[in-house]
C-alpha cells in the first residue's frame, strides 16, 4: 500500500472529528499511538486538524495508508451506532463517498477493505446509494415506512415485513374506529355486503370484481392504499 493522498486524508478527518470530542481524540491517540502534537505545544488545535496532522505524519513515516484505516476503523465501531442505524450510514457514506476513488470502501463491519476504485461520478454514485435512498425511490406509503423503516436500514427484511404487516392493522384501526384485530377486523372494516368503512381508492364497489378485490388476499399488503 502507498501512502494516502493529503486531501484525502483532510478530508477523512473532517468527517471524523464531527464523531469525536477533544479528550475522545486524545484518547484514540494514546490507544494507535498517534503523536499527540496539542500536548506538545501546549495548546489545542481545531478537532479535525488534530486528526489530519498526526494521521499525516504517521502515514507518511510508515509509507502507508493504515494509520488512517485505524482511526477510521478506531471510530466506526458498528456496536457504538447499534442504536442510530441513520447515523452510522451518513458516517459510512460520507467516508466511502472520499474512499471509493481510492480503491478502499469502509463496510458494514466496520473495517477498511481493498475494492476496485471507482473511475466516474456516475459509477461512485451508484455504488454509494444507500439503502435508505433506495427505499425513497419505491415510493412507499409514508404509512408503511412509518413502522418499518429501521428494520429495513439494518437490513432485517423479515422484522420488516412484520413490523409494516403490523402497522397495516393499526392504520385500519385509526381509520375505521374498531378496536378488534386480525380477520375479524378486515371482514368488519372491508364488509362489501353492507357499507365498509373503509373503501379502496379507485374502487367504487359497482362492478363484481370491484367487490372481490375488497376482499382479503395476498396481495393486501402489496396493494392496499388506505384513504386519507
């Protein structure tokens, strides 16, 4: 491995020291045994500074860029935004989104791996999507997504899909007024033989395939759009 480019490594430490207060960076310091050029001098610099210059120095003392893996490594620990799924893919993308042209990628485990740099805008911007912004393009229900959405940024497709299952029920409930659940509650709010409480949109319950559709399926949670 070569050493890193300066401007990248500057630009590594302004997203780092926004993860950090001044004695945590003290203390990753002490723990990669990074000079620490603030006691030297007696005074203290700027957080992302500090970073870049003792990172710096390091990395271009060993001829290598793994000082700075180690303190992207040192700060991007998965268990510390176990909690904050959002804030840990702003962090991994913001620090991919400079690491990609590089032909290094920080992964979900938290560690700096080797990958194929990337050549163009247009293909660092493909491989940078997130999961969260490939959700916002389907365009989901906001009533879906309400239940549902940090299951689907960790990923944990079956938790979703329960979750958003749930919270189906529970929009039915808010909207009908029943207090009841499961069957009884869909035959009770979607009832085509009396008046339901709760009509499909686009369906006027004229026709007789009108009326089959009001009833439960499968497919209810792929197409059901409550009205609002």
């Amino acid at each position: 491995m070569n050493v890193m480019d300066n401007q990248v490594i500057e630009s590594i430490s302004r997203i780092l020291g926004e993860e950090l207060t001044g004695s945590s960076i003290t203390k990753m310091f002490h723990i990669l045994d990074f000079v620490d050029h603030d006691i030297e001098r007696g005074y203290t610099n700027t957080k992302w500074r500090r970073i870049d210059e003792s990172v710096t120095e390091k990395c271009a003392k060993l001829n290598n860029p793994r000082p700075l893996f180690d303190a992207i490594e040192y700060i991007s620990k998965p268990i510390n935004y176990v909690h904050h799924p959002e804030s840990w893919n702003n962090l991994k993308k913001a620090i991919n989104s400079t690491l990609i042209f590089t032909g290094y990628e920080l992964k979900d485990d938290g560690h700096v791996y080797k990958v194929k740099a990337a050549r163009t805008f247009d293909e660092a911007q493909t491989r940078l999507k997130s999961l969260h912004e490939e959700i916002s393009s389907l365009n989901l229900h906001h009533q879906v997504t309400k239940y549902c959405t940090e299951e689907l940024l960790q990923q944990d497709y079956f938790h979703a899909v329960f979750e958003a299952s749930k919270g189906v029920f529970n929009r039915i409930r808010d909207i009908s007024g029943l207090t009841i659940d499961g069957q009884l509650l869909l035959d009770k709010a979607f009832d085509f033989k009396k008046q339901p409480l709760i009509l499909i949109q686009g369906n006027s319950l004229k026709t007789q395939d009108e009326k089959k559709s009001i009833l439960w399926s499968n497919q209810f949670y792929k197409n059901l759009s409550l009205s609002i």
